[in-house]
C-alpha cells in the first residue's frame, strides 16, 4: 500500500489523465502527483480522483 492509501499495484498502472504522465505517490495530503505536468488529483479514503476537474496544480492546496 502507497502513502496514500492506493495500492501500490494500481498505482504502477495509472497515469495522468490530462497528460499521460506518470504519478508520484505524496502521502500528505493524500495525492498523486504528475512527474511530467504537475497536477495534483486528491485522494479520497484510498481512491484517487482522477479527474481533471479535480486536479490542482503540485504547488496550490494543503
């Protein structure tokens, strides 16, 4: 299990949906992270927000 909550097997899979990037885990807050264009999708009691609409970017949020 990932610092945030997403196990660590779905997170070897998924990408950036607004990109295509690959993710980095972030514990505090729970998010990934885009290596590639920066935004932050929440994560939400272990599941990923995977939407754009959702996304901030790496620097803005708590």
């Amino acid at each position: 299990m990932s610092a945030s909550g997403v196990p660590d097997r779905l997170l070897e899979i998924m990408q950036c949906p607004a990109c295509g990037g690959s993710l980095r885990d972030v514990g505090a807050p729970p998010s990934l992270v885009c290596t590639a264009c920066g935004l932050r999708y929440p994560v939400t009691d272990g599941i990923p927000i995977m939407l754009v609409e959702k996304a901030t970017p790496a620097g803005e949020g708590p």
